[in-house]
C-alpha cells in the first residue's frame, strides 16, 4: 500500500483494531462485475459475461459498507470500469471520515485521466492497475492488442500529477518471472509504484503459469532478495517485507498455512452474495455465515494473493509495517529511487 497521510493513518489503525476485536474483516472485496475487456491467461472472469453487469446499484454498496465497516474496500471484478455507475459506487461507500480506504483495481483500457481525475474527487485512494509485462508482451498474456501501448501513454500522465497513488500490480507467474525487476524499474520510468502478488491455479486449475522447477525457483529466489533490497532503500514497491519473504516459500512448497479468509478479508459478488475467498464459489447471506460455516473449517492455504498475503500478519507487524511507511514517508524516502 503506498503511504498514507498520517492522520488517515491514524483513522485506519482504530478502525482496523476495532476490526481485530470484533472479527469483522479489514478489507472486503465489492466485485462490482465478472465481466471484463481482457480474457487474461492466468484469471477466470475473461469476457463479457451474458446479463447485466451487477445486481447491487450504489446504495446497496453503501448499505453493505455500513454494515460490515471495513478498513479498506477494494472495488474489482472483472473490470469494474465497465460499470457506468462507478462514481456512484465510490461516493456511496465513502464515509464523511475518509473511510473506508478505497482502492480500485483495473486493466486500465477503459481508463482515461479525465476518469482518473474524477474517481480521485469521489474518494479513490488508490489505482491497481494490472500489468503483466513491462513491454507488448502484457497484450498477449491478457488477450488485448494495443493494452501496454494504452498503459504506457496513459500510467506516465497519471504519476506526473504527483499524488503517489497509481500502483502497478503484478502478478507472479513462470511466464513473467525473467521480467520482475524490469517491472519495478518501468514502474520507475513511469513515475508510479508496484506491488507484487502470486499467481495461483486455485483461479484456472492450470498449473502451466506456476513456478516450480529448481532453475525457476532459484531465479525466483535470487529476484525477491533483488526485489527486498530495493524495497527496504524506497517506498517504490508498496509490498511490505513481511509479503515479499513468503513469496518463495509459497512457490516452494505449494502453500502457505494460515489462511485469514472470511475473518481478515472477504468478496461480495455483483449480486450480493458473501464469498470468504473469490477463488471458493461458497456463497452466504451474510458474515456471520461465513464466519460459521467456512472460516470455522478453513484448512486452504493455496494462494498467497496481495491481500491475503498482508493480511496474515500479525496486528503488530501490520502495525509496525504502517508505522514504517510513515518514517520512508518523513524522510523523504518514499517515491525515491
């Protein structure tokens, strides 16, 4: 998560404690829609699903959010720019306070800097944007001719704006895996931030993306030392070192017990329904049934996506992870390279 000005910060600790107390998830995933613009390798919500786009209108999502009062709300899909209600959306979950932190993640091809400009006004405070490949490779792998071309006219007007809040993420696969570090350092000649997260064949049941021979394993492990140097000097990958180290374990042993689905974070579907994980089509009426009837029986420990891989830190390393970010951002650190 890129840094965050301290008294947000601030508002984000007590609500997330808050959180912690009451079992109430930190973070909850509104997949606005499972349609998309791209048909990626290594996702299963490629294409434009038959129906409408999503059931909830924006004043369901701001009865939702007052219901469960998550830290964090991450609108995704599919492609949640397909949604022409957006802005709605975002005003109806924002809180007077400045909560929850909304975070919006896109492939960016129906993105615009006028779209860019207007989510911020609304209350996004941070920009996903999925990138694969630092070159055109990133159009095959997501099925989209002309998307790195988009990315790479569009991403470098969005960071000269200086707000700190567009993060390129992607997502670990054998196919990418040479490509790591020239991610980090295109996010760098772009001007914005990246993150990293693990491809996992929970999505495709493939394990053709998947890291595991030795040769791949061992670049993947000299890459996350690479990756936690320039990390540990800057604030340019928002990962958290915590995030970053388990990345080899995960690929190495295939899992990563511990799995906070359902308590920590949780997905509510275009319809309403109430996902522990989206990678599990278990739905439920509501948290407290997903609290009984999933969480209590949860073993799962196949993926190590972005959020579930922060989010099962303990509260005082998510604290002092926090408390971190707002040193590199006192010292002027923060964006640096």
């Amino acid at each position: 998560m890129p840094s965050i000005p301290t008294s947000r910060a601030i508002k984000m600790i007590a609500r997330g404690t808050w959180s912690f107390c009451t079992e109430r998830p930190l973070v909850v995933s509104f997949e606005v829609t499972h349609s998309c613009t791209a048909n990626c390798r290594h996702c299963d919500k490629g294409g434009i699903k038959p129906g409408p786009l999503g059931q909830l209108n924006a004043e369901d999502y701001g009865r939702l959010r007052a219901e469960l009062k998550p830290m964090v709300v991450q609108l995704s899909g599919g492609e949640p720019l397909l949604r022409k209600d957006i802005t709605e959306i975002v005003r109806a979950i924002k809180e007077p306070s400045g909560l929850p932190y909304i975070i919006l993640v896109t492939n960016a091809r129906l993105f615009t800097e006028d779209k860019y400009l207007e989510l911020r006004r609304q209350g996004v405070n941070q920009f996903s944007i999925s990138m694969d490949f630092p070159d055109e490779r990133h159009d095959d792998f997501r099925r989209s001719p002309g998307l790195f071309k988009h990315l790479s006219e569009l991403v470098p007007a969005l960071g000269r704006h200086g707000y700190g809040d567009v993060v390129l993420n992607t997502a670990i696969t054998r196919d990418n895996l040479p490509t790591l570090r020239a991610g980090y350092e295109k996010a760098k000649e772009w001007g914005v931030q990246i993150s990293y997260s693990c491809y996992t064949p929970l999505r495709t049941g493939s394990m053709e993306h998947y890291i595991s021979s030795r040769a791949d394993l061992d670049l993947l492990r000299r890459t996350m030392n690479e990756l936690l140097e320039l990390q540990a000097k800057n604030g340019r990958i928002t990962n958290s070192a915590w995030t970053l180290s388990g990345v080899y374990d995960f690929f190495k042993n295939g899992s990563v017990p511990g799995c906070q689905a359902g308590r920590r974070f949780m997905v509510v579907t275009p319809d309403g329904g109430m996902r522990a994980c989206s990678m599990f089509p278990e739905t439920y009426p509501s948290h407290r049934e997903v609290m009984e009837k999933f969480v209590a029986h949860n073993t799962c420990g196949e993926c190590y996506v972005s959020i579930r891989a922060y989010l099962d830190a303990s509260y005082w390393t998510l604290l002092k992870d926090n408390v971190r970010s707002r040193v590199l951002q006192r010292n002027g650190h923060a964006g640096q390279c």
